[in-house]
C-alpha cells in the first residue's frame, strides 16, 4: 500500500483527500484506492493483528483517522482523535489497540484507540516533558518502540529516554539513560534487530539546526547507538559510526539479522537531493561494523521509504512531492549478496513447503522445507514513514530438525515479543541463502496450552487414572499423544486420560503433547512405579497434629493415644522433605490390611492421609 496526499506531483493544499495505490511485486501493477475524506500526508501509521492499516492524523494537523482493509481494498474513517496531529508516532498494542503521541496540535498529549470505542486521552502523560528538551525541533515523530515487558519505550531523539504504560490512563517515568553524547538522531534511522534490542544510526549531529537548511533539520551524522531493553533497564551502548553522514535514510532488517541502511543525505535538506549518498550500508550485530553494499542509481531522501519483500528483496523507492527534481515517483530492488554465487549467478535457495497458516505465542509448530536449514528468521511485516516504522521486529527462533526436511519450531512465548499481526519465516541454509518468505498470522488466539500435571508416583499392580488438561482456539481439533509411559500406561488421543495398571518398576521421562494440527505444545515430567512394599529411612521428624485412616487400614497396635509422640509409632523415623509445592514430612508405619500391604502417611499444610 502506498499513498502520499491530495497532490500528485506538487506539496500538498486544499480538500481532505489522498492519491492511493497498492502495487504487486510479482506484476508491478498498480491499482488506485483513493481516499475522499483524509489527507494522511505525514500522518502515524500502524499494522493491526488482521493486517489492516491505520493512519491517524496528517496535513491540516487533522483529528482524522482512518482503516485500510486489504481484504477488500477499502478505507473506512474510523473516530476523530481528541486533539489533531501532525508528525506524530503511533504503536501497536498487543490487545488490538493503537497508542499515539504528539505531533503538531497534539505536541503535549497522547491517546490510545480501541476499535469499540475510539480515541480517549491518556491523562496521565505529559509529553510536554519531552518536547522541552533541547532541540531544533522536537514536535516531530518521537522514536518509541514495544517493550518485552509490555511498557514502550521512548528512546529518541530528544536526549532523555523513557518508559511509557499505555494501559489506564497512562503513565511515564524517566529511565535513567540518554542518547549517548550530542548526538541528536532526528531524521535518523532505527529498526528492532532482536528481540528488546534496538540499533539507531544518523541523524543530526547535535541540536543545532543546520544553517543550510529551514531550521527543521540538523548536520548530517555517522553516529550509531544500540539499546537494549530486555532487562527492564535500558542498556545503551555507542556501536561503530557508518561510512557515510545521513539523514533521511530507512532502515530495514535482513532475514540474516543484519541491518541495512538506505538512501539519505549528508546536506540535511528536505525536497533536495544535494549530498544523496548512494552507497548503502550494512551493520553486523554479531561485530558492529558496518560495510558497504552495491550502489542505487536513484536517490532516497525525505520521505522516501523501504522494506523487505517476501522474496527477500529489499524495496527502496519514492522521497520527494516538492513539486522539483528530487521527487521520485519509483522505486528500486535491492538484492542482497547471499542470494548470489561467488562467480555472480544466483545461488539455488532453499524452499519452504508447507507452514501453518496462523500460530500461537508458546506453541511449536511444524515446517516442511529443504532438509539441512540452519536457521529461522521471523520478521514482522510493516509500515514505514519518515523513516519510523514501529511494526519491525525480528526473530530467530529455536527449532529441531525431527526428520529430514521436517521441522519443529516453537513460537516465542510473549505477545510483547511476537506481536500479533502478519510475518514472514525465512529458512536459511549453511551457506547463508534464505529462501522466499512464508506468511504467517500471529494470533493472539491460537495457542494451545498443557497444564503441567507435575511428576507422578504409582505401584505396581494398582490401576492409575490421570486426566491431562490442556486447552486450544475454539473450534479447532485437538489430540493428545505421549512418548516414554510406563509399561502398562497410555493416553487417550481424543479425551487425554491416561489409564492402565503399571506392570514394572522404575522411573519413566514423559512428554504428552496436545496438537491441533497446526501449532502444539508439551510438558514434561517423570513418572515412578514403586512396588507394592517398601520402606525408606527418615532420620528426623517435626511433628504433625493428625493422622485420619480410611479403607479398612487400621494402626498396629491400637490407635494413637493423645499426647503421644508421633516419631514413636513410627516403625522408620520420619524426617522433613521437600516435594514440588513445599516441605513436608514422610515416615513409615506397618498398617496391615487383609492384603498384607505397608502403607506411607504423609503430612502436608493441607491434609494427612495413609
């Protein structure tokens, strides 16, 4: 989906209105659907879980916000903000809701919209905090991105970072850390490469506007800064500067993890293309360096944007609408060099065959592709603008290989991480070549989930019944399986109960899994079968208030007498234990029945029993 505003060629003025269009790779087609009543020029824009676009705010500093529906090509005005923006930053919340703030008109607030019931303002946040800093201009697009522990993070690019909760009412506190040194990455470059790690490059160079250009930007910088919020305190840490200053450059994760920076220029002017630098520039997390790749012919400043297509391919196009030479209606593909042999040929790739059309977080899910894959790329599917695209993020997820070209692959455990929404898997092979993109839909509802039973005890000779709990998304089939029962023991597919009566003893590692065809997941626990009669020394024991028999068990020797001792009916000496939910007491009395059999008492917070 592309669209800029009501102009085509010239800077936008006059009727709320947008020229909009999406485009095919496979065919290069466009295809207009314009939209009468918003013009969304510089306005936020957001991916939803069903893969919809929402823009809020724009030219005008308008209240108006706006649905694109992919399915059906149509957009649909959606409730007015409170307050009206321009330049504003919106993020996705794992629920379905879109959090937004600032911009021009709404510099000081921030609103948070659910689709029941619009836009409400966030009271609890004063943006204004934010905005004073120093800066040549700080109404404009704040860099925030989704935290692993649910809060946003504010990390650019005024000086001081923050920490946001977009729940309630809102809040936001001050995280301690700062940009590092004077670098002031307006009109920079970020992207999330990992998971809770954030690489940003370029930018000004301080919050001094250049002389050159109309006060809104600074001098072109090399500067490059990484933070990382998986802990809960932002760590940040200065990475090696790029080859070139720029500004107006977009950043775009690769299915290898790396990160490539495209376009911008070091003259730091809007509509001009004074100072483009060409050379695109790829940084290695695993080094910090960066390296050049091959040449655009066209240059990409402000408003241009990127992204990575599903066949691996980088898209760079457009900048511009100044009515000059530096408006760019196209757009180029980059193809990276792992896609490529040494003497220049493509390289064969790997292909994905079958993947499930829609996975849970926590669940572990079943890929057929060319055998020998040695990694998995996750990578959300986006929306960019002046250079912000809060949708981006990457994963490299852990997977086994169970039989030659088939996959086990288990989804990260929190939406906060693998939000919901449409991604593309990759498989990479051993040489680095990745295959083309398979779509997949994270949601929220499909994850199927197994109560862990703990570890079990049983005898020999003595029937067992235990009902596995596990749950899936409505309407989906589930069925139970287990590996490594013991002898005498199985699980029903349809209902989960595990019968039968154990026939040897020992110890048995047990997995049961719950499928629906798509996504799984297991737990794993031991099982002991102990024989019929034992016995186990104990060397101290606490005490304990009472002993209730049941059955036809009774005590050797007559029943306890009050203020009797317990360690002294014991025929072996209790002593303190620790089991999976705390410490208790275990002892042995000889209580005989008609079968001749030893029974263990044992004492917990709850109850006693024999």
């Amino acid at each position: 989906l592309t669209f800029a505003s009501n102009q085509r060629t010239t800077f936008p003025a006059g009727p709320e209105f947008t020229y909009a269009a999406t485009w095919n790779p496979a065919t290069g087609q466009f295809v207009e659907y314009n939209h009468p009543s918003h013009d969304m020029f510089c306005g936020a824009l957001v991916t939803l879980p069903d893969g919809r676009v929402l823009v809020n705010g724009g030219r005008n500093t308008t209240v108006r916000s706006s649905l694109f529906d992919w399915r059906n090509n149509t957009w649909t005005r959606t409730p007015d903000m409170n307050d009206p923006r321009w330049y504003n930053t919106s993020v996705a919340l794992p629920g379905g809701r879109v959090w937004t703030v600032s911009g021009s008109g709404g510099s000081g607030t921030a609103e948070r919209w659910d689709e029941s019931s619009g836009w409400s303002r966030l009271t609890g946040i004063n943006w204004n905090t934010v905005t004073s800093e120093p800066g040549y201009i700080t109404i404009w697009h704040p860099f925030l991105l989704l935290a692993p522990d649910g809060r946003l993070i504010h990390f650019g690019p005024t000086d001081t970072m923050h920490w946001v909760a977009p729940d309630g009412s809102g809040s936001m506190s001050n995280t301690g850390t700062t940009v590092p040194g004077s670098h002031y990455p307006k009109e920079g470059s970020w992207v999330m490469y990992d998971e809770g790690r954030i690489l940003v490059a370029g930018g000004g160079a301080n919050t001094t506007a250049s002389s050159s250009g109309d006060g809104t930007t600074g001098t072109s910088s090399t500067l490059a800064y990484t933070v990382d919020v998986r802990s809960g305190t932002p760590v940040v840490t200065s990475t090696a500067s790029m080859n070139f200053a720029r500004q107006f450059a977009n950043a775009v994760v690769l299915p290898n993890g790396q990160v490539m920076v495209i376009g911008g220029n070091t003259s730091g002017l809007k509509f001009n293309d004074t100072g483009s630098i060409l050379t695109p520039e790829i940084w290695n997390p695993a080094t910090g360096q960066w390296r050049a790749a091959a040449d655009a012919s066209v240059p990409r400043n402000y408003h241009s944007i990127a992204l990575l297509l599903p066949d691996g391919r980088i898209l760079s196009g457009g900048g511009g609408l100044g009515g000059n030479s530096a408006d760019h209606r196209d757009a180029q593909i980059y193809t990276p060099p792992n896609l490529f042999n040494p003497d220049g040929s493509l390289a064969t790739r790997p292909v994905l065959n079958t993947v499930p059309p829609s996975v849970g977080v926590g669940t572990r899910f079943t890929v057929s592709a060319t055998p020998g894959l040695r990694k998995f790329a996750f990578i959300k599917m986006s929306a960019i603008t002046h250079c912000v695209n809060t949708d981006l993020r990457y994963l490299s997820l852990p997977f086994t290989e169970t039989s030659s070209g088939n996959y086990q692959i288990t989804a990260h455990p929190s939406l906060n991480v693998m939000t919901p929404g449409y991604w593309m898997l990759f498989g990479l092979d051993a040489a680095g070549v990745h295959s083309v993109a398979k779509i997949i839909l994270v949601d929220a509802t499909t994850s199927v989930s197994v109560v862990a039973p703990g570890n079990q005890a049983s005898y020999v000779g003595q029937s067992v019944s235990l009902q596995m709990i596990g749950s899936g998304p409505t309407g989906s089939v589930l069925t139970w399986s287990a590996t490594g029962l013991p002898a005498g023991l199985s699980i029903a597919g349809a209902t989960g109960r595990i019968t039968g009566t154990p026939t040897a003893t020992g110890t048995s590692s047990v997995r049961v899994t719950l499928s629906n065809g798509n996504s799984s997941d297991f737990e794993d626990f031991t099982w002991t079968i102990q024989p019929q009669t034992f016995s186990q020394n104990f060397p101290n024991f606490t005490g304990a208030s009472s002993l209730t028999l049941n059955g036809n068990a009774a005590i050797t020797g007559g029943p306890v007498q009050p203020g009797r001792h317990w360690p002294e009916l014991f025929d072996e000496h209790p002593v303190r234990f620790p089991d999976s939910w705390q410490r208790g007491w275990r002892g042995r009395i000889d209580v005989r029945d008609p079968g001749k059999r030893r029974h263990i008492p044992r004492s917990c917070r709850w109850r006693s029993w024999l």
